[in-house]
C-alpha cells in the first residue's frame, strides 16, 4: 500500500530527497557530539523507492555513515537493534528522532516486524523524553515528513507478516505517539514531533483513518492469537487515540471484548486497568466484558498484585461507565482498608477512588474514612485543584461527614495566591460540596467568590457550573450580591439557555429565590426559556415544583410559565413520582403567586386522597397544602376530610410548629367544613402550651378560627384567657385606604350617602365603608387586585364575607377593582355604577 502515493508529486521530486539528507545531516549527532559527516551526490537521478533509494544511489556514503555511534551487540539487558544483511545497527545510541529514521531508511524495506515494533517504540521513547528546538523551519517538517510517511509504508507493507505482539506494539506506540504530539503546544514541538503529528494525525488532530483503520483490521485478522496483554493494550492504544474502528458490522473493541472473555482470568492486573480504562474512555458499553472481569477481580483471594493505580482505575471505570459491580467495589474497598497505609496513592489515586464510589452510589464507609484519615496526615501541596474538588465533592455526594477533612483542604486553598488554576468546574463543585455537605468555611466561599467576580466573563462556565454555584452559596446561606449579579448577568445576557437542562434552569431560579437576590432580568430569561419549551416531560417532579416555589418566592410574576408548568402536571396520567414535599410545594406555589389553576389542584387533590402511604407526608407539607387550598378558595372535600381523619388518628400536635397548627385551623375555617373532632381539646391545649411563640399573623389565623368554631358552629372556640388578647390582635391589623377605595368613598358621599370608613364590626373585621340604606346596615368592600384570585374571591376575601353576613348580620357588597377602573374618570358613571350595586333609586 503505497502510503507515499498520498504526497504531491513535489514532495517527491528528487531536489526534494537531496534536501532531506542535507536536513537530517544538519540535526543528527553522534553520541560524542559532532556532526555526522554526509556525502551528498547531487547528480544521482532518483528512480527507485525514494528512501531506500537514498542508500542504494551511493547518496549515503556507507563507510563514512555511523548515524548511531557506539558498538554495544543486542543483549538480555534489553537494548534495541536492527539487522540488515547479517549486519547490526544500534538504536540504543541514537539521540534523536531524526537519527532513528535515517537508520530505518538505511535497511530499505527489509525490516523484520519486531525490528519495526522496537523502532517505533524508541520512537516515542525519544519523542516523550523530547527537546524543542530554538527554530522549527518548515522546510525540515516537509522533509522529514517524507521519511515518516516511507517508514510507515515499510510498516504497513509487513502488516501481513506480523505476530500479535509485534502488531500491538506498533499500534501501541504510534498511539502513544500521536497522543503525545497531540497534547504539546504547536509552538513546543520539535521539527521531527510536527513531522509526526501531521503525519499521524489530520488537519482537526484526529486519528489518521488511513493509518489507524488497517492496522485495527490487520489486528482483527489475527485476534484470535491474541494474548491478554496485546488485547489490552490494543484497546487502550485506540482510547488514546480517542476511537474505535468499525469493521464490518461490529468495531474493534467489540471484537476484542468478544476475544477477551474466555481468557479474563489470564490477565493480569495492568491489563485489567488498561483495558477497563480505555472502554470507559471510548464510551463503548459491553456488559459482558465489564461484569466478567467484575466477577474474576472480585473473586480473587486478593489483590496484591494490583498497583494503587490499577485499583484507582478499575473503580474509576466502573463508575464513569455506570456498570453496578457490587462483589467488585467492595472487594477493591476492603482490599485498600486492610492496607498498613496509603503512602504509595498519590493525589489523583486517592481522589479517583473516593468519587468512583461516591459516583457508584456503593457505602464503604470504612474505606472514606481511610483515605480521609491519610490526606488529612498528608503534605496537600502535592495535591492539584481536581484532585481538592474531586475529593470533597466525593465525600459530600456519598454523604460521609469528614468535617476535618473538609478545613484541612479549604484552609489549604485559601492559602493559595490565587485561584487561576482552578477551572470552572472545579470551582463549583468544591463550593457545591461544602454547601451540600453543611461545611461553614465563610474564607472558602469568599475566596471562590471573589475569583468567580475578578474575571472578564464567564463564558468558560457551563450551564452546570452556573447553576451549581449559585446553589452552593444559596444553601450555605453566604452573601455575595457581585457573585449573584455576575451570575445572573451572564445568564440573562445569553441568546438562548437551550444549553441548559431542567435542573439547571429549576436550580438557578431556586438559588436566586433562597438567596432573596432581586435579578428581573435572569428570572424573566429562564422562565421565558420554559414556557416556550415544547413541553417539559423532561423536567422531574422536583424540577417543576422548585420552579414554581422560587417564582412564588421571589414575588415574580410570570403567568405563562405558571400555566406551562400546571398544565403539565394536570396532564399527567397520575403524580406517584411527586414525593409530597413536591406536591405540597407546588400547590403552595400557586396560591403564594395567586395564580389560579383548578385542573392542577383537582389532580393535586385526587392524588393525595389516594395515597395509602401517609407517613410520607410532614407537619410543614400537610399545612402547606391545606392552606393552599384554602388560599385559592378551591373546594376539595375529600382532600380535607383525608387530611384531617389522618391528624385525628394520631392525635399529636406536637410535631407542628406554631405557623403549621395555625394555618391548618385557618385552612379548615375558610373550607368551612364540619370537623369538631378533629379541633378537640389536645388542640385547644396546645394553643395554650405555645401561646407565647405565635406570632401576630398567626394569632390573626387562630381568632378567625375561633369566630368559626364558637360563633359559626357552636362549638368550643379559643379560652377566654385568650380570647379578647387574640381580638385585639385580628381588629388592630394594619389598614390603609387605597386611592381606589377614597375614590369609591367620594361617590358614595356624592350620592347622598354617609359613610363611615373602617368601620369595626362586633367580630372584629374592619369594614371599608358602611352605610345605611332604608334603616338597614350595608357594608361595601372595595376589592384589589390582591382580593381575587382569577377573577373569584380568594379566601381571605371568601372568609371574611361570610363571617360578617353570618355573625355581624348584615351584608356586604364589592366593589371589584376592574368594574371600577372601567368607568374611568367619569364621575356620572361612577355614581350610576354604586347606585345600581346598592339598589337605590337613580
């Protein structure tokens, strides 16, 4: 296969070859340091393979030629050599890439395939030890890429000739080598690495497919033959060049997972990390393979011959590919627990194994507590960002409490100049585990903080490290107005969040609510980025309630998002995936918002009622439910007659703190429903037990309660040592006259009318203005906004008509605020408006 064809007839001309020789003359050195004398014959005509034409033309004068210097034979030590015509050249001496294809190029195509697997390996081994030249000239890349591209067409022609181990190497080492160029700054590559990588790898600095594609499809011809080691590193040389072949209908790590089954138990633990590494890398998923090598590491009697890398790595790969291997893990666990210490794990091993378990959702908590216990014994100044944010964000997932761990690490950090060397991840997920693992380090917080402001933008954040950042600081409760600000700008000023997903946007809108942090701007973008959504079903149940709770929260008014989310819910075939908290948050939500939704509270309700298990439901979600109810004045019978048939057969009001027991019994005043039992004496006791700690809403709740139970029902209400403090409370509540109602109480005095403004019933409701009409009292609400709730009475509004027809006895009219508004500024009108409503003559 004649990789030289690919060239352009230029780079093959034979002015082209001259230069060559003179190029790699000017670099190749001798192991005493001087030049290597080159006879250049410029007259020779070219007509032969165009490297190995170079010696067979006399253009390298083979007396003069010691391109490697030294005599030393090949020998058990290990060293390499290459043989031509019974004669020996030595690699070991030679210092430069330059050096060791000028000696391929010297044995033509006669090199043997171990010959080439050795060559190609001292290749990578110069090319890792590597030295950047001062000056790279284009014309020394061109030129040596004319000598890599014939020795590798020496390499693929011996394709058909070559043992496993010869093939796998070579495939090995190329890997390694493209992985390595890859990896260099363009501008720190030496002439002969530029050479290689244009070579190796195309133009995006992907694998070249012209290359790599029949070296995988040789390897497949022979896999049979194949031993463990070779089938290792054949699958880790294709991670590191970051794909996997297809042949036929199947790609080559299929094959090799298939090959590798029947011997598992023949590989040895290098092996095993290798390869259950470089399948996780690549992303190929072969239940098989991972459970067959699970099973033969988690049956051995132990693991001594696993290095802490090899054991750092297999868990790792399990973790990364979501393979559950419960024998695995905790065989791994155990086997690090019983070491004497882990003084030969560095950094990155220690880190790796925590979040390999922490990511596999597996409980060793003796094994958390072992490598805890040594890096809190350990020097950190070895330790890299990822491997701080690695390790805690590990503990605070797995939920393992290692408080001092956690200072040793933050206090560590904060003593860093700076934070430049942390990434945008690693940012948010170490503030994300202190916060989530309840860890105060304010100096932590503030130093990330500051970091996160100090930069010019934060385009370098993903949608992720956004919002796990302002839910970090949110839950540890920390102030930072500029981070917030920063945050929210960066989001509120993108195209579009289609970036981020439903926990994203469900996050953020949280943290800003928690955090009481104004941004109109960021909560108008997310929530205009939900409601033209498609539709949600891939926001969870959490998701959606936590929307809604942070717009309710933060006061924000946005009804389409309010009406996307509820019809959502509303149509869902039922709500067993919502754990009550979910539930009780989002119904709270929309009374909290005053957004009406009847179809999401009828599903709410219905779902409730069937529940069997009831124990799932806390204080705070029952009272929040109710109350939400009651709010909207939505009528659910059953809701409240399973609600309070479950709190009488437990009969304990102490689990209720004081704002839950008053808002049940105001809920259950505004549905007005018959529950006397419910209300008995344990709860008239505990009114009294706890009435220092109500505030004065609350105690505004509680007196209404008793206007129902002891003036609507006739039941026992409040004590009287109670009774006329609580009043005094409800009647003094804080009343101002709006602009609409002066304006209504104008017309009505125009009309003939004496009204009396806030007039105090005998129950101790404040009535905007009463009048009297034909000798009878008529009392006239002037209703806001703030009165309804989707064009009905809310509750509040709801209770107090009722009480005060039902208890002061005389009846009250409203004047809704959009009636009002409709008649605009003409006097005539308005008057004509209050005459109709209190049936006076016009």
């Amino acid at each position: 296969m004649m990789l030289l064809a690919r060239l352009s007839p230029k780079h093959r001309s034979v002015s082209s070859y001259q230069s060559i020789v003179a190029c790699c003359a000017r670099n190749v050195i001798t192991s005493t340091g001087n030049h290597v004398g080159v006879r250049l014959a410029s007259s020779h005509i070219f007509s032969c393979r165009p490297a190995a034409c170079l010696w067979q033309s006399g253009i390298f004068n083979k007396p003069m030629i010691s391109v490697c210097s030294g005599q030393s034979n090949f020998d058990t030590k290990g060293s390499f050599r290459l043989f031509r015509n019974q004669s020996r050249l030595p690699l070991d001496d030679c210092k430069t890439v330059e050096e060791v294809l000028l000696l391929a190029v010297k044995q033509g195509g006669n090199l043997h395939p171990n010959q080439n697997a050795a060559m190609w390996t001292y290749i990578f081994r110069l090319v890792s030890k590597g030295q950047r030249q001062k000056f790279v000239h284009k014309e020394d890349v061109a030129q040596l890429e004319l000598l890599v591209w014939d020795i590798l067409e020496v390499t693929m022609d011996s394709l058909p000739r070559m043992r496993p181990r010869d093939l796998a190497t070579i495939i090995l080492q190329l890997a390694k080598i493209a992985n390595f160029v890859n990896s260099k700054h363009f501008k720190k590559l030496s002439a002969s690495e530029l050479a290689l990588k244009n070579i190796l790898l195309d133009e995006r600095s992907n694998p070249q497919h012209g290359i790599f594609d029949p070296l995988a499809e040789a390897a497949n011809q022979i896999i049979i033959d194949f031993e463990p080691r070779y089938l290792s590193n054949l699958s880790y040389a294709y991670s590191l060049l970051g794909y996997d072949p297809k042949i036929d209908d199947n790609t080559l790590l299929e094959i090799i997972a298939d090959a590798s089954l029947d011997c598992i138990q023949h590989f040895n633990a290098q092996d095993i990390s290798n390869m259950m590494w470089a399948y996780t890398k690549l992303n190929v998923s072969h239940d098989p393979l991972f459970h067959t090598v699970g099973d033969a590491v988690a049956m051995k009697d132990d693991l001594n011959t696993f290095k802490p890398q090899a054991l750092a790595n297999t868990v790792w790969a399990y973790a990364t590919a979501n393979v559950q291997h419960p024998g695995l893990f905790k065989k791994v666990g155990d086997e690090i627990v019983a070491m004497d210490d882990l003084k030969s794990f560095d950094p990155q091993n220690l880190a790796n194994t925590v979040w390999a378990y922490a990511t596999a959702n597996v409980q060793h908590p003796d094994l958390f507590k072992k490598i805890g216990d040594e890096i809190l014994n350990t020097n950190l100044t070895s330790f890299v960002p990822q491997n701080f944010s690695n390790t805690v964000w590990a503990y605070a997932t797995a939920d393992v409490q290692h408080p001092a761990l956690f200072k040793k690490i933050a206090d560590e950090i904060v003593a860093m100049d700076d934070l430049k060397s942390f990434v945008p991840q690693a940012l948010a997920n170490t503030v994300w585990a202190y916060a989530t693992a309840d860890i105060q380090h304010p100096a932590l917080f503030k130093k990330f903080a500051d970091e996160i402001v100090a930069m010019d933008d934060l385009k370098s954040f993903d949608p992720q490290n956004l919002a796990n950042t302002a839910w970090a600081y949110a839950t540890a409760n920390i102030q930072h107005m500029e981070l917030f600000k920063k945050i929210g700008d960066e989001i509120a000023t993108m195209d579009d969040l289609v970036s981020f997903d439903p926990q994203h946007l469900s996050n953020i809108a949280w943290a800003y609510a928690t955090a009481k942090v104004q941004h109109p701007a960021l909560f108008e973008k997310v929530g205009d980025e939900i409601a033209t959504m498609d539709d949600l079903k891939s926001f969870n149940p959490q998701n959606l309630a936590n929307t809604v709770w942070a717009y309710a929260t933060a006061n924000v008014r946005q009804h389409a998002l309010f009406k996307k989310v509820g019809d959502e819910i509303a149509g869902m075939k039922d709500l067993k995936s919502f754990v009550p908290q979910a539930l009780a948050n989002t119904v709270w939500a929309y009374a909290t918002a005053n957004v009406q939704h009847p179809a999401l509270f009828e599903k709410v309700g219905d779902e409730i009622v069937a529940m069997d298990d009831w124990e799932s439901f806390d204080p705070q979600a029952i009272a929040n439910v109710v109350w939400a109810y009651a709010t909207t004045y939505i009528q659910h019978p059953d809701l409240f007659k399973k609600i309070g048939d479950e709190i009488a057969a437990t009969d304990d009001w102490e689990s209720f703190n004081s704002q839950n027991l008053s808002n049940i019994a105001w809920a259950y005043t505004v549905s007005n429903i018959d529950t006397a039992p419910f209300f008995n004496s344990t709860f008239r006791q505990e009114l009294l037990n706890r009435q220092n700690e109500f505030v004065d809403e609350n105690l505004r709740q509680l007196y209404q309660w008793h206007l129902w139970q002891k003036k609507e029902k006739s039941n026992d209400g409040l004590p009287d040592s109670l009774h006329d403090k609580w009043k005094q409370t409800f009647s003094s509540a804080d009343t101002k006259s709006s602009a609409l109602q002066k304006d209504v109480v104008s017309e009505l005095k125009s009309i003939g009318l004496h009204p009396v403004e806030e007039y105090l019933t005998e129950s101790g409701y404040s009535i905007d203005a009463l009048v009297e009409i034909n000798g009878k009292k008529v009392g006239i609400e002037v209703d806001g906004p703030f009165h309804f709730i989707g064009g009905r009475p809310n509750g509040p509004t709801a209770l107090k008509r009722r009480q005060v027809e039902s208890i002061d006895k005389f009846s009250l009219v409203s004047v809704p605020y959009w009636e009002w508004d409709k008649l605009g500024k003409d006097r005539s009108e308005k008057q004509k408006y209050l005459k109709a409503l209190l049936k006076l003559k016009t």
